[in-house]
C-alpha cells in the first residue's frame, strides 16, 4: 500500500510556529520536512561545539559535536550524519548507529525507507554501510555509490595500489565494480554510472578500456563493440537488457545489448529513464546545435530549450512525461510536449499523480516560493516549501510551506486550484 495512503487527509490545516527557534539556539539550518507533512526538522547550533536536530519544537534528546546531512525518512523519522568525539555515525531520531567511523558522506535512503546507506572511511579504508552493517572488505578508493530498491549496494573501488606517477599500473586498469562489498574480477581505467536492475542483483555501468575507448559492461561481461564515449546505462523494465547512449564518429545513438536500438543519431543524448508500467523510453537529446529536446521511443518532441534540460520524470502509469527545464534564462516545465509558462528563478522536484493527469511542482520567484499545479501558479508567496503529495484518488494536495515563522501543513482540493 502506498504510505500516501495513510496520510491525514481531512484535516485542512495544521501549524507549527518556528520564527521562535531562532531565539531559542544560536542558530538554525534549512528545514526538511517529512513525507506526510507532519513534522519540520532542522539542525541546529544549540551553542559553540553542541549540535542536534529540532523537530516541531522539540529537540533530539543526543547533541554532537557536529550534524549535518539532515534527510527526512519515508517513516517520517529524520536522519542526520553526527559527530562525537571525532567519530562518525548515522543518528536517526537522536539513536545512533552502533558502527562509528573515522568518516561517512553520501547518505542514501531506497524507496520505501528499508535500507539506507553510507560511505564510510575507517583505518585510512573506504567502504559502504547498509544499515549498520559494514562491507567485509574495504578498498583504498572508493566512489559513485549507488543504493537499490531491494537495498543492495555497488560503488567503484580502487582494488590495485598504485603509487604516485605508476603511470603503468594505471593504464592496466586499478578500478572495479564492488556489489555489496565483493568487487568483480574485472579491472578497467575509469568506471562511472552504475545502474541496478529492479531485482537489485545485477549492475551495468560505463568504463574506460584505454585512452580512448569506452565501453558498457554488464555484471562482469562488456560489450564487444568499442566506442568515443559512453553515458549511464539502463536495465529495460522487467528484462535483463540493457540500453545506453554512446557516441560513435562524432554523433550519439542509443544501443541496447551492445547492438543499434535506436535509428536516429543526435549531437548529444543521454539521461534515459523508462516507463516501468508502459515499457516507453525517454531522453534528453540536442539534433540541433544550442537546442535541447526530448526524446521519445526515438520521436523527438516538438519542443526545445535553448539552456539546458536537467531531468525527466514519468508517472506512475507513464502516460505523463516531465521535463524540468531552462530556456530564455528562465526555469519551468514541460508536460507530454506542452512547455509551461512558469519563468522561475528555481524549479524543484516535480510530483505528478499516479494517472498523470495532475503535475504539481514548487517554484521560487524573486526570492519567495509558490506552488504550481497544472502550469497554474497559486499567488500565495511562502518563505520556504517543501515539495508537495497529491492525494492517492489525486482529489487533493498536500502543501508544505513556512509563511511569517509559521509552518503550515495545508491540504488543498484540486478542483478549487484547477
């Protein structure tokens, strides 16, 4: 069931004050606020060396000597990478991991909230812990972590020592793909990009053969065919295939299975994303020099940006496709081919209903935020807002917004914003 679900839904408004935080410690860090809208949390400097996180008002019952990384869990607990005594662990609610280490970044929660992950440093070693458990074996290098689903981890680890100017040793390749720890028996000079399947036990990633050829490899196996450069690769949804951008004589394509997918060639594509219910393939693509697009199951749309497009999402049904956008120096949308009129200073995470018919999004303009749903902008300007919740029957939005050192947790009928 989806946790949206069981949200409170029929209470119009709840309030929580937050201008009086300030008074109250020496100073307090942006806010997050949880899935359902109940609570707002922040770090906070309760004096020179002392740090907890203040929810609703009350603070964490632990201080540190430092917090940062504060993330709002599924559950609606929060998290916070915390410090003491020059050790690091994950704090949730004010209750520590048993693990410490010498360092930990990168914090990353799955889907549902099971498992949340961290890189970890310890004896001059790097490693991954997934809820407090730490990788058997650790590496002299590690880097682009990735968190599945199912709650297993992979990351790019440096398996052979190299010291300085072994110019040699580099070119023979130092680096490996590590899943939950293991690394496999391949070695390669660059890897980026890892990529799960949605059963979380099979990866495929981009990596550097040489100087100057690129490949995909999948698991431990790599794709014959060599080529100018490669983008993150993607597990077709409910199949073991993989497709990826790669660049060929100057132009890219899309290849699926180390084979030509696509027919078209861009002068740029990458950022896949498919639709897990339809099977649809989308990316951000240039076939004109200055203008970006999407793509489409290799339609183009016939819409462009001249600045950047940063990412794409689809509903749940994945009869709506988001584009998140940058043209004429300012930000908006663009929804199914149809460009909003947003001129945004800022757009943030859209949410888009699971029939795809809503497509709410925050947006800050002149230094206030408001929200915007179906590319109408409600007027009400807020100090701070967090990304809203359409309702599971898609009648209602959750808004999350502060407003003159007030929290307000306000659920909105849609027909009235619509």
């Amino acid at each position: 069931m989806e946790k949206s679900k069981s949200f409170d839904w029929s209470t119009d408004l709840k309030e929580v004050p937050v201008r009086e935080w300030k008074d109250r410690f020496v100073w307090v860090e942006e806010p997050y606020v949880s899935p359902d809208g109940e609570t707002i949390a922040s770090i906070v400097n309760v004096e020179e060396g002392v740090f907890t996180v203040c929810e609703n008002g009350d603070a964490w019952d632990k201080e540190y000597d430092k917090a940062w990384g504060l993330r709002p869990l599924p559950d609606g607990k929060f998290a916070a990478c915390v410090s003491s005594d020059e050790e690091w662990t994950l704090s949730i609610n004010g209750t520590e991991w048993e693990n410490w280490f010498d360092f930990i970044w990168n914090l990353q929660i799955n889907r549902d909230g099971s498992s949340l992950s961290l890189a970890v440093q310890t004896d001059m070693k790097y490693g991954m812990a997934v809820n407090d458990k730490l990788w058997d074996q650790m590496y002299d290098n590690i880097n682009e972590m990735v968190l599945s689903d199912t709650g297993t981890v992979a990351a790019v680890v440096q398996v052979t020592p190299m010291a300085q100017a072994e110019i040699e040793v580099f070119k023979q390749g130092i680096f490996s793909c590590a899943v939950d720890g293991k690394a496999i028996e391949k070695n390669f000079f660059n890897i980026w990009d890892i990529s799960f399947d949605l059963t979380g036990k099979n990866v495929a990633y981009g990596v550097r053969l040489d100087r100057s050829n690129y490949t995909i490899v999948v698991n431990d196996t790599a794709w014959d065919k060599k080529f100018q450069s490669v983008w993150q690769p993607v597990f077709l949804s409910g199949t073991s295939s993989v497709i990826a951008p790669v660049k060929q004589g100057g132009k890219w394509a899309i290849y699926k299975d180390d084979q030509p997918f696509w027919k078209t060639r861009y002068n740029q594509i990458w950022k896949l994303v498919v639709s897990q219910k339809t099977g649809n393939i989308a990316a951000i693509a240039s076939d004109k020099f200055g203008k970006w697009t999407i793509a489409e199951n290799d339609r183009t749309w016939d819409m462009t940006a001249d600045q950047m497009i940063s990412e794409l999402f689809y509903s749940k049904d994945g009869s709506t496709l988001v584009a998140v956008l940058k043209d004429k120096e300012t930000w908006t949308l663009a929804v199914n081919q149809k460009k909003w009129n947003l001129a945004a200073d800022k757009v943030f995470h859209p949410c888009i209903s699971s029939d795809g018919n809503i497509v709410s999004v925050v947006i800050e303009k002149n230094g206030q935020y408001f929200l915007a749903v179906n590319n109408i902008v409600i007027p009400t300007g807020y100090d701070f807002m967090a990304t809203p919740v359409i309702s599971p029957d898609n009648t209602k939005i959750l808004q999350k917004a502060v407003k003159n050192g007030v929290y307000q947790r306000k659920i909105m009928s849609i027909d009235k914003i619509l």
